[in-house]
C-alpha cells in the first residue's frame, strides 16, 4: 500500500514517444520516463490523493545515479468522480517494503469490513424513530457517520443527496459485510413481539377514546402475521439435515451405428465407431532422462471412487450478507478472469503465470499467430534441459555447470547477466538427482524464480526474433547454435570430420561434440550409426519431447485456471500433507528439500527450489504466502501443513526441512521426533512458517 507519499508524475503536458524519436535534452539526462516532456513544467512532484494499493508485481524499476525508483500506478474512487483517479509515476524503491505485501485473501486491505447486526431484532432500532433514545445498529451508525458529512449529527436532505451522488460513499457501503440472523429464522412469537411494539407506538399517538377499539384490531392482525410466519419460518425445521439431490436419470444408451453421419432436421449423429477429438492416441513415448521425478503410473494403483461429502443444511441462523456485485469483483480479483486459457504441452508441470509469461515471450518474439507453437516449442525445450522439473536451479548431470531451465552455461550467463565470467559463482549441489554425485551450477541463475529466469531466456532467443524456425532449431539454438537454421542435411556433428567442411571454423569443436551427442547417431529408432549426427536426425530424435508432453497439457475451462492472476495462487495444504506422507520413506534418503519443496508443488504453489538452507536463509515461502510465525516451537501451536526449515550447521550444510502432517514432522522419511541431528538440536536455529 502506497501511502501519502511523495510520487514522481508525468502530467498532461506530455506526448508519447515514437520509435527513434528524439528529443532536445532540458538538461543531463540522469532518469528516464515512459513519455518526453515537452517542458520543464511538465515534470510535477505530487502525493497521492489518499492511501492506495499498488500492484507490486507490475512496477517497473530504474536505476539512476540519484537511486533506484519503481514506476506505480495509484487507483483510488474519489468523490463523485464517474470513472477511477489514476495517478502514475515513480517512487524511490525503498518505501516499497516486502513486509507490507499483502494478497486479495486480505479482503480487510480493501475495504470490507464486517458489521454483526440484527442478530437478535427483526427491525433495526434507529434513534428518535418510534421514541427510541438510541441507535443501537452498528450499520445505521456506520452509514450516518459517512453521511454526516458535517458532524451535525443531523442528516440533511443536501448531505443525502450527496451520499446518493458520491462513489466513494457507494463504495464505502458496497464493501459492508452485515453478518445478521436470516429473515428465514425467526419464531411467531420473535415478530409478533417486535411488530406488536411498532403498533403500539401509534396507537399511543392516537385519543384515548379510540385506543380500545384499535388495539382489538391489533391482535387480530398480529393473529394473521403469526400464521403467515409459522409457513414462512423453514430454518429451524431444516437446521442440520441432510439434503439429497434427486438423481439424474440415466442417459439413453448410444446405438451402433456403423452407417455414415445420419442428418435429421439440422441434427448430426456422430457414429460411436468414429474417432472424435477426445479418442486417445496410441503413441509410442519415450522416457526423460535426468529426472527427479518419479513415474506415478508405474506403480500399480487402484483408483477407488471417493465418496462425497453430505450436503448438510446450515445449523446456525446467522448468515454474511455481501454487496453482490463488490463480491464479484473482489472474487476476481482472488481468482483472475476465469474463461479459458491456453493449453500448452508440459502445462501441468508449472504455474498458470509460467505458462502466460511463455506465451508473451513467443508472442513479442514471433508474433500473434504463431505465439501458441512457439510456446510449445519453448515448454519442450525446458522440459528437455531441465529434465522434466521445469527448475531454474537444475543442474546439468553431465557436471557442466550449466543451470536451469535451459542448462545455462557459465559464459552464456555471464554475458545475459553483463557480467565478466570471473565475476560468476559457481557453487556445487549434493544429490540433486538421486544419484549421490556433487554437480556444479550458476549460483545467480539457481537462486531466481521461474519467472525471473524467463526473463533471461527471452534474451537467449531474442536472436530468432521473427524468424521462421522449427523445434529442432529452437533445440539447435541451445546446444549447437552454428547449426540453427541449417537444412535437414546438414551435418552438426561428425565422429572423424566425415561431412564437414574443413574451413568452418567450428571444424574442431563438431568433431569434440560427437562422443557427447552420438546417441543420434547410433540410435536405430533415428540414426544409422554412419558416424555422423545430421539435423534431420536430431529432429527425429527429439520429437519425444514435444509428443511426452502431451500427456502433462494443461486443460483449464470455465474459470478453473487463475491465468491472469498476479496475486498469488491457493495452497492445498490436505493434498500437500498427502502427498508428503505417501512419499515419505521409513528412514532419511537426505533428500528432504526435494520431497517437500514436491509436497508443495502438489498443493497448487508451483516455482519453488533449492537446498533445505534456502528456505532459512531467504525469503522463498514468504514470497509465496506463507507467514513466518516464530522460531520456538514451545510457544506455538502446531497446524497441519506448518513448515520447518532449519539453518545449516557443520557436518550439514544443507540444511533442513520437514512440514508438519497434523501428527508428525515428515520429510523425506517420517520423523520420530522434531530434531533429525544433535547438533541442530544444540543450535536452535529453525523457523516455522504457516500458510495463512
């Protein structure tokens, strides 16, 4: 949240920029802004009109010789204004602080506020209304405060007609949540009692000759309103039963018809014996190597039909009454646009705003009607390098010290980075993959997100910017780029220089590469062992990736992918603690980070990595939602799903990691106690996070 701070502006003065315009410098040029000032004038240092909420996720940031600035834009209803205020402009970046994120689950931070009303009373009590002394209604409070707008304590007709013509005051109302008892609720004798008292307040203001006859009336009406209440009343009666759906009658069986497409009035019938667009395709695939996954459907399962949860009637009166049209809103923005999404190969493997980033960069490198194939080409290209994890820290088996989601190599990152390949750490990761080796990896690409490194790799293809390629030269780009773009001919890599030239330059280099890529070569399914690796071969030989990622597309319909969310995803803390006690073995494989960092992917937050120290020492579950709730476990009431990383210590410099199952902690195995070492015991240094 943006408070009253001072806010860098661009006002009206100004024109955007076209592509190489320029313009007569005011002066040295030690910032930069989205648009030219025609004028020094242009240029205004203003606050904010009130507090507003920012979008972190959309600032862009600047470095300048004075200091680092975000761009912000500030939306706020002001008044009677018929659209929202917008203000844009830059703010010094140190204001911004990462402890005061907060997510549309803060529905407080928006301006919802809950009032308990009319829980016991039918009819609110206002003051000076039917001679009562007070308004005892914190709603009729709430809505006189706002509309006071002079502290008068009287509401006048001019301050009404104002409230009617505001949109901050209809704001302000669209966002009270009243929790009350229902008007489904209540007894005979609750409304007779309340409207009984409403009728005699005016039969007292009659004379007193007529108050005899008027309250015999009374009764007979009050007689009427309870019977019509006693058939209006179902709450009470329904309270905690158990409601059964009528079941749908079953569906006409399909006949077999083997005839062609039989057309009645308008009608066509597709034969049951005609594949349609849902028949699965029996297609031989072939297995990613390098994986730190383990095959679910190799294990033999039996899938056993859940039975469903009884729908049962409220058993409390009380209900939260919302502005329908302020819940819609904020549900989106919780839960995106709904609609549906793109579906890309691998797509179950990462995050709805992977996969919208990947699309955005095929899209800005090769335009909108190839933005879906290219993106493909990108997701099999990840899957590819990173071995099935889709990790930015992955590193490479055969210990090159290439990292991530295309195995970037030590020279290629210092040059993305603008950084002297000295300048590089290179730090070493245990059993990344199981396999009990110590590999290298780029230490600055290993600790970014996902979503950052997408960033890095938008700049490795910048280069096909435009161009018409293949998957095979997306594939081409990474590990031979001399080849990319090269026709199916062509020679890439060659056992004794069979097939090359000797005046390219990279005569030398394809010869050393063979041993590393012969597989195409001597594999029948795509090579003829002639000791030459042609592309046409490795374009055979690769069609795995694009074809296995098939089975991991992701289908989102109707709302049920959050593409556009910029918030944060929902976190399944049941499916996690599920899926951690399933994996768990009886005894330490040292592999605790990879089993809960994957308990975590299978509840919904998806982008996580890194040793178990990681989670110590930054802030990687915080910036995911979860709340760091304390670092003694004594004080703390433990939660299912509640996360313990704990700092690494000598003879264990990765550190741990265990999520509590609601009984035990389990990580890699299923713990007998909280402390795995002595010697974590003797230093204490953990902390416990909570997803709240």
């Amino acid at each position: 949240m943006i408070n009253k701070t001072l806010l860098k502006k661009i006002e009206d003065g100004k024109r955007d920029a076209k592509s190489g315009e320029t313009a007569q410098l005011i002066s040295d040029a030690q910032k930069i802004y989205w648009a030219i000032p025609n004028n020094e004038t242009d240029l205004d240092y203003n606050n904010t009109s009130k507090d507003a909420i920012i979008n972190v996720n959309e600032c862009k940031e600047i470095v300048t010789s004075e200091g680092t600035y975000k761009s912000v834009v500030c939306k706020q209803i002001i008044d009677s204004e018929a659209s929202i205020y917008t203000q844009k402009g830059w703010v010094e970046a140190s204001i911004i602080k990462e402890k005061e994120y907060f997510s549309a689950y803060n529905w407080n931070k928006f301006g919802f506020n809950i009032i308990e009303d009319g829980i016991e009373e039918y009819m609110y009590v206002v003051q000076d209304y039917l001679g009562e002394e007070n308004s005892e209604t914190d709603l009729v409070n709430a809505l006189w405060y706002q509309m006071d707008s002079n502290n008068s304590k009287v509401i006048s007709s001019h301050e009404i007609d104002l409230a009617y013509r505001s949109k901050e005051f209809q704001d302000f109302v669209s966002k009270i949540v009243c929790k009350h008892k229902n008007e489904w609720s209540y007894t005979p004798s609750q409304i007779r009692t309340e409207v009984a008292g409403f009728y005699d307040y005016f039969i007292n203001e009659q004379p007193k000759e007529y108050r005899g006859a008027i309250d015999e009336l009374k009764e007979g009406e009050l007689d009427a309103i309870e019977e019509q209440v006693k058939k209006l009343m179902f709450w009470e009666e329904a309270s905690s039963k158990t409601y059964n759906p009528p079941q749908p009658e079953p569906e006409p069986q399909a006949t077999n018809k083997n005839s062609a497409l039989d057309f009645r009035g308008g009608i066509v019938e597709e034969p049951t014996n005609l594949p349609t667009s849902n028949t699965p395709e029996t297609t031989e695939t072939h297995k990613i190597e390098q994986t730190s996954e383990k095959s679910e459907t190799s294990e033999t399962e039996v899938n056993e039909q859940e039975e469903k949860l009884p729908r049962v009637f409220p058993n409390t009166p009380n209900v939260y009454h919302f502005h329908p049209i302020a819940f819609v809103n904020h549900m989106k923005l919780i839960f995106g646009m709904g609609g549906d999404c793109e579906s890309l190969i691998w797509g179950k493997k990462v995050s709805c705003q992977f996969r919208d980033k990947v699309i955005k960069i095929a899209e800005k490198l090769w335009g909108e009607g190839k933005k879906i194939e290219m993106a493909n080409n990108l997701m099999a290209v990840f899957a590819w390098e990173s071995g099935g994890t889709f990790k930015p820290d992955a590193p490479n088996l055969a210990n090159s010290a290439a990292t991530g989601l295309i195995q970037f190599m030590p020279d290629t990152a210092a040059s993305l980075l603008g950084k002297k390949r000295s300048d590089l750490t290179v730090e070493t990761t245990y059993n990344y993959w199981g396999k009990g080796k110590t590999l290298k990896r780029v230490k600055e690409f290993a600790d970014m997100g996902d979503l950052e490194q997408l960033d890095y790799v938008e700049k490795y293809f910048n280069p096909l910017k435009g161009k018409d390629v293949e998957f095979v030269d997306f594939y081409l780009q990474v590990l031979y780029p001399a080849s990319m773009g090269k026709p199916d001919g062509h020679v890439v890599f060659s056992k004794d220089g069979k097939g090359l030239l000797k005046t390219d330059k990279n005569y030398q280099g394809r010869i050393n590469a063979y041993k590393k890529n012969d597989g195409f070569d001597t594999n029948p399914e795509y090579g003829n062992n002639d000791g030459k690796v042609t592309k046409a071969e490795i374009k055979k030989g690769i069609q795995k990736y694009l074809k296995e990622g098939q089975k991991y597309k992701n289908t989102c319909v109707g709302g049920t992918c959050t593409l556009n969310n910029n918030v944060k995803d929902g976190f399944d803390i049941d499916a996690a603690v599920s899926h951690l006690n399933r994996k768990a073995h009886p005894k330490s494989i040292h592999r605790c980070a990879l089993y809960v960092r994957e308990a975590i992917d299978a509840g919904g937050l998806l982008g996580l990595s890194g040793d178990a120290e990681k989670y110590y020492n930054t802030d990687r579950l915080i910036n995911k939602g979860f709340t760091m709730i304390g670092t003694n476990k004594e004080t703390i009431t433990l939660k299912k799903g509640d996360i313990a990383a704990f700092k690494e210590q000598i003879g264990h410099k990765w550190g741990h990691i265990a999520m509590y199952n609601g009984n035990q902690w389990v990580s890699d195995f299923k713990q007998n106690r909280f402390w795995v070492s002595k010697k974590y015991e003797a230093a204490n240094e953990y902390k416990i996070f909570r997803w709240e």
